[in-house]
C-alpha cells in the first residue's frame, strides 16, 4: 500500500530521474566485468591471430575464467553501490517523496 502512494506522489520529472540513476549504476557495475571480458578477448584473439590456432575453447574458457574472477574481486564493491542505491529509496520511499 505504501509502495503504490508513493508512487502516485512522484511526478514524471521524479520517475525519470530514478530510472536514469538505475540505468547509470547498472552501467558502472557492469562495466568492469565487461572489460575485463573484452581485454581477454581482445588478447585471446591477438595470440590466435600470431599463432593460427583458430580452437574454439581457447576462446571461451579463459575468457569465462577472467569475468568469474573479475566479479569476485569487484562482488563487494557492486554490492556497496547498489546498497547505498537501495538506501536511497528506502529514505525516498520513508519520507513520501
């Protein structure tokens, strides 16, 4: 019940603003995974490209071996940002706006 006044209160300028914050913190948690996953391409494709080993696995499993890697190191971090994110609408949400 709580959810739907809220929402009712928000004006449009409001709901574009926090749909703008979540698609701008969906893109900075993403984003390094991404680069990793795309600099291990980028540097998987180059030694295929010297070497003319065209193996399809030797593509995928260290490129998958980086990203997994990659989230657990930057897994507290991505959770900080979406804590505090979180936090923020829990105090929107508390104070009606």
């Amino acid at each position: 019940m709580g959810l739907i006044c809220y929402a009712e209160n928000m004006n449009n300028t409001e709901v574009i603003e926090l749909a703008r914050q979540a698609l701008l913190i969906t893109i900075q948690i993403s984003l390094p995974v991404l680069l990793v996953g795309l600099f291990v391409g980028v540097a998987i494709a180059l030694v295929q490209a010297l070497t003319q080993i065209q193996e399809i696995t030797l593509v995928f499993v260290p490129k998958i071996v980086a990203i997994f890697l990659s989230m657990f190191f930057f897994l507290p971090w991505m959770m900080n940002v979406l804590v505090v994110f979180m936090e923020m609408i829990a105090q929107r949400i508390i104070s009606g706006g």
